[in-house]
C-alpha cells in the first residue's frame, strides 16, 4: 500500500515534491563539508605527526593533550599519563573520541547529518527515501541522548586548549613570542568556545531545565547567556570546524617544515 | 499594474483529482489567496478553498505553494517572477477533502489528548501566583495559530502514515513544552511526551521552525528544551541523583 504523500485519502498528485527552489544545494553543501571534515580528521589522526612545532610551542587541536610517551618530545606539557600507545592507535584517541562525540551528537549536526547524509529529510517537503522510521528512539540513534556528557568533556579540552594557547606565546629564544600562529590557535579558540557555550545541552543544564527563573536569578543570567549565542550555534558550528581544520593545517604544514611561521615578536 | 498569472491548482477530492492549468489575473500588492479568490469568482466556482482573515492570523488558509507548506493569506505575489508558474496544492500530510481543503481533525484528536492545565493540589484558583519572568519563555509558543503547517511539513507523519497513532506532531509536543515550563503546571509532562505523544521521533531538522508564519521557534525553544528534559529524567543518572537530593525545587 502507498505510503507518504500517496497515502490513501491524500490528494493524489503524482510529483513526490513541487519544490521549484534549489532545495538540494544547501543538504550538498553541508554534506560535502561533513564529509571533508570526516575525512581530513581521520587521515590526520592516524598521521601521529606533525602536530607540534618546538619553536613556537603551537600543538595542533587535534592532538590536544598530547599525553602518551609516544608523543613527541615537549608537545607533552600537560604530563605524560599513557605508556607508548602501538603505531596504528593514534595518540588523539581520547581527544577525537570527545570531540568527535560531541559534534556528533551535536543537535546542529544532527539536523545536518540527518539531512545531508541521511536525507530524513533531506529538505523540508521532500519525501525521504526510507520505507520506516523510527525516529531518536532505539539504539543505536537513542545513543545522541548522551549530548551533555559530550558537552562535559567538552568543557575540559576546550580548558586544555586553552592552556595550549597559552603555552602558543612563546618565542624562538625561549621567552614571549606571537606569531601568525599564535593568532589562528587563538581565532580558533574563540570559535571553539563560541560553539561549546552556545550548546542547547549547555543551555539547558545552566538554566533551562529549571521551571521558575525567579527563584534561581544567578542561573537565569546564565540561561539568557547562552540563550543570546543559541540561535547562532549552528553558524558556530561551522565556523569552528573550518578553524580547526585551519589551524591543524597550519600547523601541520610549520611542523613539516613547508613552510616558516610569520613572527610579529621574538 | 496587473498581469495574467500562471497557476497550476489542485481540484479533486479523496477518490482523485489534478493539477489544473489556469491563467488568472493578477494586481499588484496581491497575495496568493487574492488570485485564489480571483479564479473562484471568474473561472472556478465550485473550487473549495478555505480562509477566514486573510492577515496571517487564523490559519486557516494553509496550503502548499510551489511545493512548501505556506499561509497562502502570507504568500506575496510579488516573490514570483511574472512568468512564474505558481503551484498550488492542498495540505499532503492530511487527507483530502475537497481541492485546497484538507481533514485537519487529526490535530484536533491530538489536541483532546493532551490534559489541560494542572495546578498543585494545595493552590487553589484564584491564588496562582507566579512571576512574569516564569512565563515569558513559554508566551512565545501562546503566538501559535493552529494553521498546522509545521504539522504538515514533518517527514515524521508526511512520509510515514503509520505513524500518526504514536506521534502528535511538533505543534503539539510544543504545547506540551508550554505546560512543562509552567511554574504552576504539576502533571507529568516529560513522561507523557516520551512515551505517549513520541518526542523520541523527532530528529529535530527545523522543517516545523522553517514554515511557521509566526516564526516561533518550535525546535530551539520547545522540542530540544523538551527532549533535554527528558534525557534528565530517562537518560542522565546524575540528573536523576541530583533530584533525589535537591532541596531547592526546579
């Protein structure tokens, strides 16, 4: 039996949508980003190089905190916690697990995924391929729950880069130092930081989940906070995976020796 | 200035129907539904069409345009291009009754199953009293006109007939986020919304936000603020401790 739009009772028009606009270009667009993000992130986290340059103390986001002894000597400022992790286990793992987790179960990227990768749907009245559907309920889909705890660890690494932007001041000759990559590391923190805060999972543990504002004032100023940056959160969302990636491309390409970071001082 | 309109409308009723060809004239500053009205007094009297305020308030001139679910009252000639074929069909979520004029009774059941209003047991009416800080949040959603577009728009019942019995729909779990952020309400919303009205259907792609005419923020403000509350209360074992020991309430 026809299902749908050609369900039984509903006007029977033979066209699955009458859309006349370019309601695919924006699903491509984003699926084409996704997937060079998946992409470049994975081939980079199985490189297990060229993510700390010495000079300059600049460590690349995506192998923040560098903690095994595998890891390449002082790109481990924060300690040595793992022994030598073996040579196809990246040294990120940790790191790309929360953070990966996070954009993943990210209800942006969702809406993105679901989309674009998933076509369900793919735009708004455009029928999706799918013969059923069951929705955020069963596993593994059930799993994308789990958000804020994503968002907690989250919280830490954006702290841990934080630090490593710190450490980023550093001069050739050992003392206080900014260069190009000292700005990009802290661009991308900034964006970084726009994305994590403007979270609906952070939204709602500040103060959304509270049903009188006015008995909780201190957590109402948090909850209109991050209640001003949610409707920007997807733009957030894009932006500072396209820092990232920025910034682990440059400085992957300073710690291959491509090419030599600008100095402004030391 | 006025100039011959291209409009492709379907007539017909639940045993079938087409898309009809017409040429109407259409004037300047007109909307969708003047055309509408235009072709039912000069060329189609018998078409069903149904409308009441023509000002975007009533909802009751829902319909789908080009292929997107809009208020045809809301939709401005003046974003076609002269030679434009404009596409006008009924609602596709919801059956149909006669050309632009579907059964929308599926809202209303949805609607009856939802319980009103329950203040605490000790407060008595006449004593509510609460700060207007506590409900501003959820006035946003009191903006809603029941047009039932965000309603037609969502794959989870436009693609899936089978699933109407099990999910209301976002208008309605929006109604239900309204309740649960009441500071007086004291039913079990989140529950209910779980496993009676189907929230974990909802894989929130914003179809429902990017149609609705009084642009309420359904999915932002109402369905994830929703389905956060429930992950407290289903899904984070930390919530549910935190609650056990709370001496504040919420």
């Amino acid at each position: 039996m026809a299902t749908g739009v050609s369900a039984p009772g509903r006007a029977q028009i033979g066209q699955k949508t009458l859309r006349t606009d370019r309601w695919w270009l924006a699903p491509l667009r984003i699926g084409v980003i996704l997937a060079f993000f998946v992409i470049y992130a994975t081939v980079r986290i199985f490189m297990n190089k060229w993510y700390w340059v010495d000079a300059y103390h600049y460590l690349t986001p995506l192998y923040s905190p560098c903690v095994t002894s595998s890891c390449v000597e002082g790109s481990s400022h924060l300690g040595t916690w793992f022994g030598n992790f073996p040579r196809f286990v990246p040294f990120s793992l940790i790191t790309f697990v929360i953070l990966a987790g996070f954009r993943g179960t990210c209800y942006y990227y969702r809406k993105a995924g679901y989309r674009s990768l998933f076509f369900a749907p793919a735009a708004c009245a455009v029928p999706e391929p799918h013969k059923s559907y069951s929705g955020e309920r069963k596993f593994p889909l059930v799993a994308l729950n789990l958000h804020r705890y994503f968002f907690y660890g989250a919280l830490v690494f954006g702290l841990l880069n934080v630090y490593d932007g710190i450490q980023a001041f550093h001069g050739k000759d050992g003392g206080f130092g900014i260069g190009l990559g000292t700005l990009i590391i802290w661009i991308n923190l900034v964006a970084l930081w726009l994305y994590t805060l403007s979270c609906h999972a952070c939204r709602h543990i500040v103060g959304g989940r509270l049903k009188n504002f006015s008995k909780h004032p201190l957590r109402y100023r948090y909850w209109t906070f991050v209640s001003k940056l949610n409707p920007k959160h997807g733009t957030f969302a894009m932006t500072s995976l396209f820092t990232v990636i920025f910034t682990d491309a440059y400085i992957m390409a300073l710690s291959a020796g491509w090419f030599s970071d600008l100095r402004f001082i030391n | 200035m006025s100039y011959k309109g291209k409009f492709r409308v379907w007539r017909g009723d639940s045993d079938g129907g087409e898309l009809k060809d017409y040429e109407v004239e259409v004037n300047e500053g007109e909307v969708v539904l003047d055309v509408i009205h235009r072709l039912q007094a000069t060329q189609t009297p018998d078409m069903a069409v149904r409308w009441n305020c023509k000002a975007g308030k009533c909802g009751s001139c829902s319909a789908e345009i080009n292929g997107m679910p809009k208020l045809m009252c809301m939709c401005r000639m003046n974003t076609f291009a002269e030679d434009e074929v404009v596409t006008v069909t009924p609602m596709r979520t919801f059956p149909v009754i006669r050309d632009l004029v579907t059964d929308v009774s599926f809202n209303y059941q949805k609607a009856r199953e939802i319980p009103a209003f329950k203040p605490p047991a000790d407060v008595k009416p006449g004593d509510y009293r609460m700060q207007q800080v506590d409900v501003e949040r959820s006035q946003e959603f009191r903006k809603c006109i029941e047009c039932f577009l965000c309603q037609d728009t969502c794959h989870v019942i436009r693609d899936h007939e089978e699933n109407k019995e099990s999910f209301s729909g976002p208008r309605f779990l929006m109604r239900i986020a309204e309740l649960d952020m009441h500071p007086l309400d004291a039913a079990d919303r989140q529950h209910a919304a779980q496993e009676q009205h189907g929230l974990g259907f909802c894989n929130i792609t914003k179809c429902c936000t990017e149609v609705c005419p009084e642009h309420i923020k359904i999915t932002d403000n109402a369905l994830i603020p929703m389905k956060e509350r429930v992950a407290d209360r289903k899904y984070d074992p930390i919530v549910w401790l935190g609650n056990k020991i709370r001496r504040r309430p919420a």
